[in-house]
C-alpha cells in the first residue's frame, strides 16, 4: 500500500504529566506517608520514602520547597511544646529525615549545580550531624553512648522475656544481645543514615519525572567527591585517638563516609558487571543482597574508597562503561 504524501505525520506521543500538588498538600502527603514509619510495622519503611516526592515535585516547579515542609514542621514543634512530645518529636524527626533533608539536598543540587557526589555526602554527612544532635539531646546531661546502652538494655529486657516465653535458651539470649548493646551503643546514630542513603539512591533516578533539568548519570558512574577522603581520615584518626563521647562523634563519622564508599564499591562492581549481564533490576538488587552478606560491605567500601583513588572501573576503549 503506497503512503499519501499529503497526509499528516503523526505527533511524537507526549511525556507523560505528573499531577503537581499545592503546598498545604504536597506537606501534609509526606506527613501522611512518613507517618507510615510508626503505623505500620516493617512495611513501613518502605512506603515512608513515598512522601519525599509530592515535597519534591512540587519544589521542581520552581516553588521553595518549605512552602511545602516549613508550616508541617511548625505544626509539630508547637504540638511538642503543647506537651504532645512524646508522638509529635518522633513524627518530627522522622518528617525531618525522610522528606526535609533530601529535599533541601535535592534544591541545593540543583541551584548550585553539585556533582552527584558532593550531594550525596553533604546530604549523609547533614544526616549524621543531625542523628547524633537529636540523640545527644534526647541523652542530655547524660554522655549519649551511656544512655543508648541503658535505651537498649530495657528495650532488651522485654525482648528477652519474648524470647523466652519461644523457648529460647537465656544464655543464648543473654550473648545474642549483649553483642547488639557493644555495636548499637556506637552506631545507632548510622541506622537512620544508611536507610536515608536508600531513599537518596531511589529517588536520584527519578528525578528527571519529577521536573528536574539535572539528570542523573548511570549509577555505574557514580563516584564520591575528593573531601569525603579528608572526611574519612580525620574521622578515622578521632577514632583512634579520642575517648567518650568525642569518639562517639567520630566513629559515626566514620561510618557515614563508609556508607557512601559502600555506594561507590557498588557502582563500581556494577560497572563491570554491566558489560556482561547488563543492567536490569535482577543485576542491581542481585548485587546489593550479595554485597550486604557477611564482611563483604567493608571489603566492598574498601574497593570503593582505592576506586576514589585509582580507578578500579573498565575504560571506555575497552568496551566499558565510563
């Protein structure tokens, strides 16, 4: 069949519109959807991280985004000084870690045209200092290592007689949780960070949907910016070096610049990985459950931080990825 020339070509079918929410609901949404992290147990974590989007797309149309965030964080400050703190500074810092943290992080990568890198570790770094503010404050006059420990003992006792009413020998309860104590004391602070570096990773490649003009790269590529080096080594050597509570800060430091090196290690064993099995969903979570197993994520944070400093990837002539 010969083709009319003087018929009309088809127009390119548009991208798809994502219906932008108002400030009053763009916030109450993610308070909503982060409130899911007390409301529903476990299934919680993952539907909280929905409530980051409506706050970001609405900031993507050029709005700033504390039209969205600012009177939902008022609203609770002033229900915790009413004497309802003991619901309303959960949901608050929850609002703050979910949906207020990676939006700002978010704006500012856009208005000062960060590399991935740097936004991803002013975002961390911001998450760790705040972590560690809130836990302070919440352990005040107390040193916050002391007051995590006794947090968890009780919060132990009654795990331990769940424990035992399943049968479950108490000696073998007894070790079990004595080892929690030793590393949750430390490094509670650095469980709100690595869930928030999740959140951070699941949405940079949705971003372009949302609104943004910066696209992120292939995560293959992603590489942390040179000062977390600086970062790591000062957070290292207070490690050793200092005691109480100033060791404290820089154990969590020190984890939160491991955390992103993890990421890195990740990127660059994906990158390697793609030129043989490519790059669906199967490769990526395959990867992450395997390299969450055991002591590979040190080993994998280490590859990432020699990656930052002799890079360990495929080059482009070699038929990889750059």
């Amino acid at each position: 069949m010969v083709e009319d020339p003087r018929a009309t070509p088809e127009a390119p079918a548009a991208a798809p519109r994502v219906p932008r929410l108002g400030a009053a609901s763009s916030g109450l949404v993610a308070l909503l959807l982060a409130g899911a992290l007390f409301a529903i147990p476990l299934l919680g974590f993952l539907i909280a991280p929905l409530g980051l989007l409506p706050v970001v797309h609405y900031q993507a149309g050029g709005a700033p985004g504390y039209r969205a965030w600012g009177p939902v964080a008022v609203l609770l400050g002033a229900a915790a000084a009413a004497g309802m703190a003991s619901f309303a500074v959960p949901l608050l810092t929850a609002y703050v870690g979910v949906v207020v943290l990676p939006a700002l992080s978010i704006e500012a990568w856009r208005r000062w045209r960060w590399s991935e890198g740097r936004w991803a570790g002013a975002a961390i770094l911001s998450a760790a200092i705040l972590a560690m503010a809130v836990i302070a404050a919440a352990a005040a006059p107390a040193p916050p290592k002391e007051a995590v420990a006794g947090w968890l003992r009780a919060a132990m006792a009654d795990a331990s007689d769940l424990y035992a009413s399943w049968g479950v020998a108490d000696g073998e309860v007894e070790l079990a949780l004595d080892a929690v104590e030793r590393v949750a004391s430390w490094l509670l602070p650095s469980v709100p960070v690595a869930y928030l570096v999740v959140i951070l990773f699941w949405v940079r490649p949705r971003l372009a949907l949302l609104g943004y003009g910066m696209a992120a790269g292939a995560f293959e590529s992603f590489r942390n910016d040179d000062w977390l080096a600086a970062v790591f080594a000062a957070a290292g050597a207070g490690t050793l070096m200092l005691e109480g509570s100033p060791r404290w800060v820089a154990v969590n430091l020190l984890a939160a610049a491991l955390i992103l090196y993890f990421v890195q290690g990740l990127a660059m064993i994906r990158s390697h990985l793609a030129r043989f099995i490519g790059r669906g969903w199967l490769v990526r979570w395959g990867v992450v459950l395997l390299c969450l197993q055991g002591p590979i994520p040190l080993l994998v944070a280490v590859l990432g931080l020699v990656d930052s400093f002799h890079p360990l990837r495929p080059r482009f002539e070699d038929g990889g990825t750059t």
